[in-house]
C-alpha cells in the first residue's frame, strides 16, 4: 500500500533547505538555518501550510509573516516585534531551536504551535 498525504501539513511532502541567505518559503518546508538571515513566510499561503524552521548554529535568524504565537515556550526563547503596519517578526539566536508554524486559512494567520 503506498503512503498518501493527507494535507499540506503532513511533513512528508516538504521540501528540505539549508538556508544560509535570505529566503522566501513557496509552500511547506523544513529549513535548516547555518547563518544569519530573514525568513519571510509565504504571503499567500495554502490553508494548513506548515514550516518548520531549524537554528542549527549561534547565528540570527528572523522570521516574518503574520504569526500568533499559542505556545508561549516561545516567549523564553525568541523575540516577538510587532511592527508600526501590523507585520510581525519572530527572530531566534538559541542555537538548536526549532519552530513550528502552520498557516490556518480560518485565522487567517501564521500559529508556531
């Protein structure tokens, strides 16, 4: 019986990248991230898209969507800004963190779960 993916969300469709510039997800991802650089999650996401983003090192890595947090676990690792238009940041330099986040289409925003 062969595997079939039941949702954007499921991982096994992802598409891995060693991120070391700044890069702009086009779906759902695994990043791993070597060095200094700016996420910027998709501006037109698919309901349930998810990535997960993995700071391997000491560097900064700074990602920006429209992004709730409901794990407040975040809070102690990770700096939150929301900007003067709304737009929102979520920047890690705690090497071997990892974030989850999925885009909900009936929030209408980013969750790091």
């Amino acid at each position: 019986m062969s595997y079939i993916p039941l949702s954007r969300a499921d991982l096994a469709s992802a598409t891995p990248y060693v991120v070391d510039a700044d890069h702009t997800t086009t779906g759902t991802e695994i990043l791993k991230c070597v060095d200094d650089a700016v996420v910027v999650l998709n501006l037109s996401p698919k309901d349930r898209e998810t990535v997960l983003v993995h700071l391997s090192t000491s560097n900064t890595i700074q990602i920006v969507g429209d992004i709730h947090i409901y794990n407040s676990y975040y809070y102690n690792i990770a700096e939150y800004n929301i900007a003067e238009y709304g737009g929102i940041t979520l920047t890690l330099n705690t090497k071997d963190t990892t974030v989850h986040l999925m885009y909900v289409r009936a929030f209408g925003e980013w969750i790091a779960i």
